[in-house]
C-alpha cells in the first residue's frame, strides 16, 4: 500500500513559478536573486497558508543553487537542490516561534549563525510565526540582525505584522503575501484534481475556495477531506453536504420571495434552514453575503467583486437585475443589523424572523424605496399590534391629541419597569415635537437631548412583539393591518401612559444635566444654572427657581419651554411645571460653592483649616 501524503505536501510548490497567486512577489524575489541585490533580512507578512513558508523555502534554495536556470529558478539537479529536495541541507535552518520562543532558543540559534556554509553560499534561517518570540528573544536577535555574517539570510514570517517590534521592521525587507483569489484557488485546485485523476465540478471546487478564504493550504485539506468523501467524483451537492455549506439555491430562492413580498414563503424557507441544522447567526450572514453579491453584479464596474463560478455568476445577474438598489441597500443594512444584534438577542430566531419580514416588506412601501432612505423600523402588514406603537409618532404634531393620549389610562403601565418605559418614552418625544417654542439657539442641545428616547424608540417594536404572541401565519390580515396605519384614529388601542413620581434629587440631576450639556455660546446661563438649585413647590410636579435679580429672572422666564421639555421627558412625568421668581431680600439665592462652604466650615472649626495646611491641601 502506498504512502498517503496530504494534497497540501504533495503539490508544494518547488519553484517561484509554481507558487499560486502571488505572481508580483514571486518576480520581485527573483529578480532580487537574479540581480545578486539580495537583503539580509526580509520579513514576509500575511494571512496563514497563502505560501509564505513555501516561497522561504524556495528562496533558500535558489540562493544556494551552483546552476539557476535561465529564468533565474533552482535547477533542481545540483547537489545543492538535491539535499534541500530531500530535506536534508544544512543551509536552511526553520524555527517556530510559536513554540521555541524564548531567550535560549534564539541564543542557539544565533550561535549557529557564526558557522559559515560548507556547500553553497549562503545559510538560510526561517522564523515562522516570529511575533511570537518573547521580548527579551526579540531583543538577543536583534544585534545579530543589526550585524550578521555576509553567508547569513533571515527570513521572518508572521500573520500579524503589526506585533513585529519597529525595530525590527526597520531592519527587513517587508513582503506582503495577498490572500489567493477563488479563481486561483479553483484553478489549482483543478490541476491538482487532474493530476490525481479526480473529477469534480467547478462549481464544488469554488465552493471550497471560497470555504479557505484565500489560503491554499486549508483549500487543499478541505479538498482532501471532501475526497475521502465522495471517493473522487466531487459534486456541488456533496461538497455542500460535507462542508456544512448553505445552498446558493435557497438565497436565490429567498430573494425572490422578497421581491414578490411573499412572507410566509421566506419563513417557511428559514425554518427549512434551521431543520437542516444550521443556525440563525450562519443563515443572516450567508443571506448579507448573497445580497451584497446581488449588489456588486448589477455593474459591470463590480462584477469582479464576485467571486463565484460562471453558472453561479449568470444566476447572480439574472437576479440582480430583478432588485433595485434602493432594495439592496437597505436590505444589506435590516440583515447588517441583525447580525450585529443576534449575539445579544435571547430569541434570536424571532430577531432573524422580523429581518426577513422587514426585508419582504421593504418593496411595498412605494415610494420610500424609490428614495433610498434608511429602513424603516415599520413592520406594517402582517402584524396589526405594532401599529400600535407607532400610533403616536403619527399624531404627534397635535397638541389636541397628546392630550387624549396622556389622559388615556392603563393597566398594564405600572409593570412597565422604569428604563424600559414605552409610554412616557413615546410622549416625551410627543411633547417635544409639539413645541413650537423651540429657538435656534439651542436647538442643538434640545436635538442631542432627545436622541436617547429615540433610540430606545426603536427598540420598541421588537420588545412588543415578543410578547404578544402574534401568530405569522394569517398573511390575510395584511390588509386591515396596513389600512390602521394610515389612518391613526381607527381601531387602535391607546398607548399606555402613566407619569412617573419624582422628587427634588431627581429634579436637580436634570436640572443639571441639561445645563451640563447646553452649547459653548450658552457657558454663561449654564454656569447660572449649576449654580442654582430648583425646588419642588406644592402639587410636586411644580417646582420653582429663585434668582436673585430681574435680568436672571428674564433669562430663566424665556427658558421655561425648552427646560419643561426636557425635564418632561426625563422625568417621565407630562405635568411638571417651571416659574421663575426673584429672590426677597433675606433669601439666600446661590448655592454655596465648594470654597465657601469649607470657609464656612472653618469658620466653625478650626481643625478645618490646621488639617488644609498640614497636609497642604488645596480647594477647587
Ligand atoms: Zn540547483
């Protein structure tokens, strides 16, 4: 019985020309060789199994070869070339850092530097993975990098470069190895099927490629593995079946369910999927992926981007001239979201349900997708119940109707934990857009305010669903469902709402806050505001500010607006109420800073003021 050895050995490249796809590399290294302008030390960077082992060693050999041929490659015949084709030269010498990465090894290794060569030229010394090597290894290397001997030759490989010391890249040559293209992947792939007389589809072996991600040697043992496999007859089908690959088909099939805004059919296609046994997180990115591979073969300019095989690649541009762009995009950006959401989400197959809902939705808002606007977090026809929370934003601009909104009672609200709050949510962003007092001046500290509230908006529609129960599978529904949208008042339940209870400490955060966030241009009244300290005066939803003079007074007076605004919203709380009033004579206004209160202080003990001095304290 024969010797098996694995593809990845076996077709090694043993010379510059048989590397696979890092052609420019290749050249320039030979050239180098050709024109004796050869670097003591080069530092080879890239992603695993892309060659560059392989070309270190093929350079080894080249340097030392006693007859290079013509195009300037190892002869392969030499004594030389003889004892590295049989491992056996004692001009190349490898290292892995990865396990031999401490002071003594490189102090062994740096001893046998001083031995020059008893055939060929030059000595050859391999550091793979060389980020590995501890600090102090780096730093026993360096000076034998700094003054090597003329026979010596280092080669250093890493996958992450930006762990090499700059002291070290200054004294490299740096090459950068690329991942190798699906084509070229495919392609030697194929030589190698032919050579070990295997038939197998294109389409299969780009599907390995494209599993290896641009490192040969990983497509070669993938193409072992699915060998052994199918016993030499290499089918799309098997390679998918063994390599736990999702079919093309069903993102094909998927899209179109999309663009027919047939829901149920693209569920019933993600359960399918899942029984199959591959997980939600898998499918959301396998589904980005074929989106953006629509995207990308819709122009000629980027059909290059698509790295699939040429039945796959007429499929694609079939496909792509069905979807828009406005599509597209915003289909990448609802799947895009998904995926960045599904590690924290506790039901993820809900998550990835209401993507492919959203996406087969999105071409049946009309005229949004004609103008490419961000998604919509809408999800109108198939669920009536999220109308629901949508309802306010609608009416928003009416002042009449916010008020039919707060007075609305609920039973459910008090449950409401308070930072998951819905309602008073919704009415802060009510009230805000209802005012009409908003002035330029500070409408950017009132935009920066509000954003929170709608960010946790848009986390709404997901909280509400899981709850309710909503059964998916009454696509009928979808009529009623979209005629309550569009008209606010029919049939809709009212949004909870409750104000929140809050007391002076509440109150004086806020107050704060909004005064540590207001513009630069406003430092002055900010300053004014965080110097003074609101109190609640009677029902507990008023409170009062006391200046001490008729200019503050003013100022204070045309901020009440904006200020039961913002504190509205913060404090969850529709009723509370701001005046102004300016100080009697007796009252003390300003709350006492920090310098004067310790003065205060000291005033009362003296102790105070021996312990300042003693440990040299100082106020601010
Ligand atoms: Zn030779």
């Amino acid at each position: 019985m024969e010797n098996y050895i694995v593809s990845a050995r076996k077709y090694r490249p043993s010379t510059f020309e048989s590397v696979v796809g890092q052609r420019a590399l290749t050249t320039t290294l030979k050239n180098a060789i050709a024109t004796q302008k050869l670097a003591h030390a080069y530092l080879f960077c890239g992603p695993r199994g892309v060659g560059k082992t392989t070309c270190a060693r093929i350079f080894a050999k080249t340097i030392n070869c006693m007859t290079p041929t013509a195009d300037g490659e190892a002869c392969n015949e030499c004594e030389s070339c003889v004892a590295f084709n049989e491992q056996r030269s004692y001009n190349i010498h490898e290292l892995d850092a990865a396990s031999n990465n401490s002071v003594d090894d490189i102090r062994q290794l740096v001893e046998q530097v001083r031995i020059p060569p008893q055939i060929g030229k030059y000595k050859v010394y391999i550091i793979d993975e060389v980020h590995m090597l501890s600090a102090s290894a780096f730093n026993a290397f360096l000076k034998t990098l700094e003054e090597p001997p003329r026979h010596a030759i280092f080669i250093l490989a890493t996958t992450e470069k930006h762990k090499i010391l700059p002291t070290i890249l200054s004294r490299c040559q740096i090459y950068d190895f690329n991942r190798i293209s699906v084509e070229d992947t495919v392609e030697h792939l194929s030589y190698v099927a032919s050579k070990e007389r295997i038939t197998a589809e294109p389409e299969a072996l780009n599907v390995i490629a494209l599993k290896a991600d641009g490192g040969m040697r990983d497509a070669l043992s993938i193409f072992d593995q699915v060998v052994s496999f199918t016993g030499g007859n290499i089918t799309y089908k098997s390679v998918i079946e063994n390599l736990n690959v999702l079919d093309y088909d069903y993102y094909f099939r998927l899209t179109d369910y999309f663009l027919e805004n047939k829901v149920s059919d693209a569920l019933l296609l993600f359960n399918d999927v899942l029984n199959k046994g591959f997980d939600g997180s898998h499918f959301i990115t396998g589904l980005s992926s074929h989106l953006r591979d629509l995207l990308v073969s819709k122009d000629t300019a980027t059909i290059s981007l698509l790295e699939v095989g040429a039945s796959i690649r007429q499929h694609y541009q079939e496909q792509a001239q069905k979807c828009s762009l406005p599509f597209l995009y915003r289909a990448m950006k609802l799947c895009n979201d998904c995926d960045l959401n599904y590690r924290t989400s506790k039901n993820k197959r809900l998550l990835v349900e209401l993507t492919l809902i959203q996406v087969a939705q999105l071409t049946t808002e009309g005229d949004d997708v004609i103008g490419g606007r961000s998604p919509k977090k809408t999800l109108n026809p198939v669920f009536t119940q999220p109308a629901v929370v949508q309802q306010p934003r609608v009416v928003s601009a009416s002042p009449a109707q916010q008020n039919v909104v707060h007075s609305a009672q609920s039973p459910v609200a008090t449950q409401v934990p308070v930072n998951a709050a819905v309602v008073p949510q919704t009415h802060a962003s009510t009230a805000t857009s209802a005012n009409p007092m908003t002035s330029v001046s500070t409408s950017g500290s009132q935009g920066a305010g509000a954003s929170p509230a709608i960010r946790e908006e848009k986390k709404i529609p997901v909280m509400k669903m899981s709850s309710l129960g909503v059964s998916i599978k009454r696509p009928q529904r979808e009529q009623v469902a979209q005629n309550s949208t569009t008209t606010p008042t029919a049939n809709i339940q009212v949004q909870p709402e409750e104000d929140l209870i809050f007391n002076d400490r509440d109150l004086n955060y806020y107050w704060q806050e909004y005064a540590g966030q207001l513009p630069k241009e406003q430092v002055a009244i900010a300053k004014r505001m965080q110097g003074l300290r609101p109190v609640l005066i009677g029902n507990s939803t008023s409170f009062e500010v006391v200046v001490d003079n008729e200019i503050a007074a003013k100022d204070f007076t045309a901020l009440i607006p904006k200020m039961q605004d913002y504190l509205r919203k913060r404090l969850k709380n529709s009723k509370v109420q701001m005046t102004v009033r300016v100080s009697a004579p007796t009252e003390t206004v300003r709350a006492v800073g920090r310098v004067e209160k310790f003065q205060l202080m000291a005033q009362k003990n003296e102790a105070l003021m021996q312990l300042k001095d003693e440990f040299g304290l100082e106020l601010y």
